[in-house]
C-alpha cells in the first residue's frame, strides 16, 4: 500500500463513522512511515505535501510543524523530521493494522524437511507446510497441535495401506486419537517400527497432548526443539510403511 492508497483508505474507512482532523491525518502519515521501521518519520512539508496529494485542502508546513513540536504524541526522528512516541504508535497499530495487509512466510525446513513429503500427499504436504511456517511465525501451540495431526494422519495412513483401518477405530466407528493410535502402532507385533520411531513417538506424545488438552499450558520453542529430532525420524519411518516414500533422503537433507 502506498502513502496516497494509505490516505484514500482513511477517508473511506473513517469519514462516517470518527471523522479525522488534519492533526489525526498527520498522525496516521507518521504511524504509516514507521510501520515497518518505527525511527522513521516525516517532515512537516512531507506530511503537508502528502495530504494536499490526497486531495485535501493544503496544509501550512511551519504550523504544522509547531503543532507537531507541541504534540506529546510525537518526537523528534531527526534534524527536521518527527515521528510518534512508541505509546502513540501501540495505540494506533489497531486503528490503522489494515495498511499492514497479510505477511506471506517463506517456506522453509525449519522443522521438518518438506523434501521428505514432497509427492506423498497434497493434504500432507500443507499440514507439514503450515508445521514449519507456524513454528517460523512462534506459534509454537498451533505448531505442537499440527504435529499431532500430522502423525494421527500417518498412523491412518500405514493401517489404511495394510487394509487393517478397523484396529485403529473405535465402537462408535471413528479414528482414535493420538494417545491411542501411538499405543496401539507401538504395541503393534505386526509391524515393524523401529526403536527410534517408537521412542520418537512417545516423546512427542505428551507435549502434543499438552498443547492439545491443557489449558494453562502453552509450548515454547524449547518444547518443540528438544522433539524435533525423534519427529523427523518417526514421520520418515511411517511414510515408508504407508508406502508414501520408497527411498530415504540424501544425508544432506537429514
């Protein structure tokens, strides 16, 4: 959004309902010149130049430029520029968080390499995608809860492969949850999972339930990093007895 789309924007938004002053208008100009870095800011002309731009009646820059000086919702931003008090700034970030519009993360591998899942299943690939972009973002519950998911969703997968859905459901027909599905897979003589998937497993059991039942509890990064490695090699074991994946990933990748 530029700073002109950012002033047509106020009027459409706030002409009704809280009708701005020129003061509010230059307010929200510097809110928008340091929303991404808050030591920038604006001159008195910048902002009167602005606002005249939009379409507004021009402004007189050295009154302004008073005002803005008299102002405690402001502070210098150097030789002859100002910029709001951080206060200010906290208070205004939900009148005007519309300018920010959405972030895209990037993807990464941060905690499971998406190589691994590549080609397994388009539902699987985005709930691996949103593990690693919600673990970006430090949303370590939603990270957590995601994860559980993508093992309920693996343990299916194997029994589905097997023809064997019906051991891993209840009375009432449906899918067990993960507390359940983890024991019966690693209790499972039929199956072959090996001893660090199993360990693996049953380590990411009791944060998923945290994160998934506990109200008081909420996971941090710690949590998730000191399960990382046994998740990685639980998930690759349980592709491969899905019949997902056929080959291991190149050490690199590991």
């Amino acid at each position: 959004m530029t700073e002109r789309e950012f002033l047509a924007e106020l009027d459409r938004r706030f002409t009704d309902a809280e009708r701005l002053s020129s003061m509010d208008r230059a307010l929200a100009l510097l809110w928008f010149a340091g929303h991404d870095d808050p030591t920038l800011g604006l001159t008195a002309r910048d902002i009167a130049t602005a606002v005249a731009g939009a379409g507004h009646p021009a402004q007189n820059a050295p009154r302004l430029n008073t005002q803005l000086e008299a102002d405690r919702r402001t502070s210098r931003a150097g030789r002859a520029g100002w910029r709001l008090h951080p206060r200010t700034r906290r208070e205004l970030d939900p009148k005007y968080a519309f300018a920010r519009g959405s972030v895209r993360l990037a993807a990464s591998d941060s905690v499971l390499p998406r190589e691994l899942f590549t080609g397994t299943r388009g539902y699987i690939e985005r709930v691996v995608e949103q593990i690693n972009k919600s673990y970006d973002a430090e949303l370590w519950d939603c990270c957590t809860v995601m994860c559980r998911r993508l093992l309920e969703t693996l343990i299916i997968e194997v029994y589905e492969k097997l023809d064997r859905a019906a051991d891993i459901k209840g009375a009432d027909g449906h899918f067990k949850q993960l507390n359940d599905l983890i024991n019966t897979i690693t209790a499972d003589t039929r199956i072959n999972l090996g001893r660090n998937a199993v360990k693996g497993l049953k380590d990411f059991k009791e944060l998923g339930d945290l994160s998934a039942h506990n109200r008081r509890f909420n996971a941090r990064q710690p949590d998730i990093d000191r399960v990382r490695t046994g998740l990685r090699v639980a998930t690759e074991e349980l592709l491969h007895l899905a019949g997902l994946r056929m080959h291991a990933l190149p050490s690199a990748a590991l």
